[in-house]
C-alpha cells in the first residue's frame, strides 16, 4: 500500500504553522528544507516538522488537511503538542 502523509511544519520561532499533504514525506521535507516546496514555506524559513499522520488513502489524507486547515491555531498547537511535547523538529527520526 502506498503510504500517504499530512504534515505540520513550523519555523524556528515556532511562530508560524504551516499543514501539507504528500505521499513522499522524506522528500518533500527536504524540499521544504531546501527552499523549493512552497513559496510560503521559503518566505517565512517554515521547515521544521513538528507533526506527521500516515495514510494509506490519499483521499483520506486529503480530507483530514482541510479539517486541519480548519482548525484554529490553537486546536493545532495542541495536537502537536500530544505527541511532541517539546517541539522537535522530527526529520532526522525520518
């Protein structure tokens, strides 16, 4: 099955959130990282990741980013902070 992800990015000041969906995570992190996956994500240094679910539906994946896109910033905040208490940029556990 093809794995299918959303995804939580934020900047260093942990000021800026920023929701995507991909079925490459690895690669579009690092694409994020490299200035190359948004202009979004360039203008405001987002490349942090902070929160990942895995899908094996890409229409589900899709569906729960707009929910989350939906989402005022502090239901946001808090559903990143149950499984990364400490803010961690999760790409080298990738």
């Amino acid at each position: 099955m093809k794995e299918n992800f959303i995804y939580i990015l934020s900047n260093k000041n942990r000021k800026v959130l920023y929701i995507g969906v991909t079925s490459n995570l690895l690669k579009r992190i690092e694409e994020h990282k490299n200035g190359i996956g948004s202009i979004f994500t360039k203008k405001y240094n987002v490349h942090d990741l902070l929160y990942v679910e895995e899908f094996n539906d890409i229409n589900l994946a899709i569906k729960r980013e707009k929910q989350l896109k939906n989402w005022n910033k502090a239901w946001e905040w808090n559903l990143i902070k149950e499984t990364n208490p400490n803010l961690i940029d999760l790409y080298d556990q990738l």
